[in-house]
RNA sequence: GCCCCCAUCGUCUAGUGGCCUAGGACGCCGCCCUCUCACGGCGGUAGCGCGGGUUCGAAUCCCGCUGGGGGUACCA
C-alpha cells in the first residue's frame, strides 16, 4: 500500500527548500509535484525552510520563496497549505534526538579531522573508516557524533518512481549527524523535522537518492517508519547536466520577468518527467492535479526546453481574454522596460493594438518591440530592415504615397485603398509597396498589420516619418553621387542619416 | 575510485507482451490563408543505443555491454 487506504490518516508531503536568493525551477516542479499529490489525495502540504545554513539564510529569501509558490497557486491561503516551518527553530528537538541516538548507542563520537582520516588511510576519496567506533569517546567539544551504520544486510527503500532501490549497508559508511559544536547536520536535521512533522510521502529531486537509505536507516533508529520516497528526475540543460545556478538560467523571477505566464510555467514544469496521457499537454492546473500520480512520473532525466515553454507560454498568451492580455502586458509598458518617456504612453492606444499584438508576442517581453513606434517620437530604424526596404523606386513611391496621404480618409480600409493603388501605378503588389511605408513608419520590415497602425499614429505624425525618410534617401542619394564624382568608388555610403 | 539512478523521434513524452505500419507535442521543412510578420489550417521530416536470452510473439520481461547522469563534506 503506497497510499493509505480511504478513511485512514491522511498523507502529508513536504517541500523543503533552503533559502538561496533564488527560486530554481527545479525546486518549482518539485513544489508542483508535491502540491499535485498532497491536493489529489486530500492531503496536507508542509512547507519547511532549511535554513541551518548561516550562509545560506537571509529573511528576505524566504519571503522570495512565498512569493514565487504563490505566483505557481501554491498559496497559504489554501487549506492544503502547512507552515512554513524553519528547521532552524526545531534545533532543540534534533539536538535531543542525536543525544538519544547517542546514548541508545547508535551513534558515537569521533575526533577525526578529514586530514587524520586521509593520513590514516592513505585515501583521498574515502569514506570514513569507522575508526573511533569502539573508541568510548564522551561528548566533547569539537567531537562530531556518527551515526553507527550497520555492517551487513541491506536497505531497502519503497520508492513510487524508481522500483524500490537496495542498498547494501556495508557500502553505508558511519556518516555525521552532529558537528563537533553540537549542532545537526542536513541528515539528521531533515529526518527528524520529517518525523516531527508526521510526513509520509517524501517526494524530491533525484540528487537525494544516494542520502535516502542512511536517511531511512535515521528514520528507523529514532522509532519512526520510514515514509515512501518519491525521486523526481532531475532536470538538465542542453549538455544533459543538472540545471545550476552558475551556468544555466534557473530562476523562476526570471522566467517571469520575461513574461513568461505563471500559468504557462506552471503546465510546462508538471509536464517535465510526467504526461497527463491522452495525447493532451496544454490543461488547466485543476485538471493536471486531478490527474496527476507520482507513480506515473518517469525516471530519465528531462531537459528544460526553453523553445516549448515559450510555445506553450504563446498558447496561453493567445487564450487570454483581450482585457487580460491588455492588463498582463502593463508592467513592460512602463519604465524601466519601457523604451519611451512615460508621458508619451496611451492606454487608449494600447489597447487600440492589443488584439493585433496578442497573436505576435511568446513572452509578454516582446510587446514593447511591437508597439515601440507608436509611442515614440523616432521609430527605432532597424538597418538591415531599412536597406531591403529601400532599394531603387522607393523614394518615388514613398513620394507618392506621400501625396496621396495628405487628404485621404484617414481609416485603415482606405489608407489601404490608397497605397494598393499607388503600388499599382508602380507595378508593385501591395505586399511590395507596404513595405518602404512600414519601415518608414514603424522602422522594421516586419509588425502589426500597417494601416491599423497607420490610422493609430495619425496623419500628421506618418507624414511626418514620410518625410523623415524621403530626406535621409535623398541624402544618401547625394553622397553615393558624390562619392562617383570624386571617383572614390568603394567608399561606402554612410550606413545612417541619423 | 566507490555507491546509485537512467536509456522510445533533436527535445518533452504515450506505450506496461499481440491493438505499434511505434501515437501526440515542441522544433524543423513545405503548402494554404495573407499588406509584412504572426495566428490559424493542411502535409512532411525524424525514434525503440548494442548484444544475448525468455516467449508462438518483445519498445514492453531477464542478463551483459555501451553510453549518459547523480552522489560521495563536521553543505543542504
């Protein structure tokens, strides 16, 4: 029986995170996973900060922590929520636990430094050799306290994802379980929280697994029955190695800061190890915990595909009520993501463009780049845009579209009308003859449909960036005729006019 | 070194002995739609690491190999 049976206590899983400044997307799925499992069975989710680290402990990370589970749903306000616990202020409790395994003679101490135990036995990688185990040492300062592994038989460990592990004792070397200062290690201090706060289910990353059958042995020594394990595949990067801080990008505040959807991430992170069957990915959180059985996730290593999480995070971009999406995008409308001055920003605008937009961004990020042109007072000219855009005939027809534009109908349909007409006089399509507009307006080759945006900018304000480009065309027309008369062929034109 | 885990398209996965001519999704390619780009629609590309067994039958079970990964602290 993996699960109690109905009417029985309920489980309870934990996540257990020390606060390091930033919230991996590991430790995200790993909250997910254990949030899916305590939510579907009716269970209680413990959170507990491991902050026995000094080095590893600031006040605000934690507050970093709630705030990240919160944007993943995973929120205090639900009943299924316990905690959070610090592991720092049950000290009490697993200093008394490492006494009793003491004086239950199941653990000793040791005055070994690593450089004693290298010397003696001539092994730089070794594990400890067991040499004080018969030695009587009392409680002493800078005495560490070992736990006394068995020396045969083996241990087995009920895990629901890897079959059940076997572990043969002999290989369990005597490991430490207080510090010479007294103080718990991450072994005992874990398990005894664990036992602490009646946990019956551990489910976590896989790097855990080598810990589990000294853990279990823990568990065991201290009365308690072992909880079934749960490892969760590890996620790696493109090289197949696990996720770090250092080399790969793992904060979820970063992901989010992107734009990426708490919701997407969320669908994309219980995706990495488990699939809901049916051939369907994309669901909603409720229907992914309904569905969700630790017993079904896989044990091979996934890789954090950056290019999936972006196509499902479009997805959900796309379902979003226009409104939604309008409101979603505000914070990249502002400074500092915002490349124009705050006064030159209309909601009214925005939300003009908005429905153009939302089929065009992945990553709520990319807005700013749609819209630039319409709140600043320059388009942004990208060159390589500009010089396929405008090649020869482009100052005729921007000429000419100039001309036209000065009376006509100031609607999309018509300024549309116009231009396709003008194209023709030129033996251009209207796909050829946007184009010296679109870039003359919007700087870019490529954006939202150009005569809404058109009709969105103004008359004054287009022409405006008509004749902007109409002057830096005939300018380098002249210095490219320049350059012919002074025969300096080869000199290349300059690449901008401003 | 020692311990442990893992192995289906490039990637995430479905598959639990016959339903598999191996399914879906992302990516990639092509076509359609189209003022550009997207969106959308349609089609395509591509995989059971290798070798032995077991079985009437193996992607599915067993063993070995190879290849990846994780752990190995008085860190968590």
């Amino acid at each position: 029986m993996t699960f109690p049976a109905p009417g029985s206590a309920p489980i309870r899983v934990r996540f257990a995170p020390s606060p390091t400044g930033i919230f991996h997307v590991g430790g995200a799925r790993s909250a997910l996973f254990n949030w899916a499992t305590a939510k579907q069975q009716g269970g209680i989710f413990v959170l507990r900060i491991e902050d026995t680290d000094a080095s590893r402990n600031q006040p605000e990370w934690v507050d970093g922590i709630l705030s990240a589970m919160e944007a993943l749903g995973i929120t205090k306000a639900d009943a299924t929520f316990e905690g959070p616990y610090f592991q720092s202020e049950n000290a009490g409790v697993q200093r008394a636990a490492a006494e009793r395994l003491f004086a239950d003679g199941k653990a000793y101490y040791c005055d070994c430094t690593r450089d004693v135990l290298v010397a003696r036995t001539g092994n730089q990688q070794t594990g400890y050799d067991g040499f004080c185990r018969e030695r009587g040492l009392e409680h002493a300062e800078g005495r560490a306290l070992r736990f006394r592994t068995p020396d045969e038989g083996e241990t087995h460990v009920v895990d629901l994802i890897r079959g059940n592990p076997v572990f043969p004792n002999s290989t369990l070397e005597d490991f430490v379980i207080a510090r010479g200062d007294g103080s718990p290690v991450f072994l005992l201090a874990n398990v005894v929280d664990d036992v602490d706060e009646r946990i019956t289910h551990v489910v976590r990353g896989e790097e855990h697994l080598p810990n589990t059958p000294k853990q279990q042995l823990l568990w065991e020594a201290l009365g308690a029955t072992p909880p079934v394990w749960a490892h969760l595949p590890v996620i790696v990067n493109e090289k197949r190695q696990k996720l770090s801080k250092r080399r790969d990008k793992v904060a979820l505040e970063d992901y989010l800061a992107d734009g990426i959807l708490p919701a997407a991430m969320v669908n994309y992170l219980m995706l990495l190890g488990w699939a809901p069957g049916n051939d369907e990915e994309i669901l909603p959180f409720e229907e992914l915990i309904r569905r969700f059985r630790l017993e079904d996730v896989n044990s091979a290593s996934a890789f954090f595909d950056i290019k999936k999480l972006t196509a499902f995070n479009g997805e959900y971009i796309r379902a979003l009520p226009v409104d939604e999406f309008t409101a979603a995008c505000d914070p990249w409308l502002h400074a500092p993501f915002a490349p124009w001055d705050e006064a030159s920003y209309d909601p009214a605008v925005f939300a003009a463009v908005a429905p153009l937009a939302q089929t065009r961004v992945a990553v709520l990020s990319e807005i700013t780049a749609n819209v630039d042109f319409l709140f600043l007072d320059e388009p942004v000219v990208d060159e390589q845009s500009w010089n396929k855009a405008m090649k020869v005939g482009a100052a005729e027809l921007l000429a000419d579209v100039r001309a036209v534009l000065v009376d006509a109908a100031w609607e999309a349909e018509t300024l549309k009308d116009t231009v396709t007409v003008v194209g023709e006089k030129h033996g251009l399509k209207l796909g050829k003859a946007q184009a010296p507009v679109r870039v003359a307006v919007t700087g870019r080759t490529v954006g939202l449909p150009l005569f809404e945006s058109l009709e969105l900018l103004g008359r004054e304000r287009t022409l405006a960036r008509v004749d902007a480009a109409l002057a830096r065309l005939a300018a380098s027309a002249e210095t490219a005729e320049g350059a012919e008369t002074a025969g300096s062929a080869g000199v290349d034109a300059p690449a901008s006019a401003g």
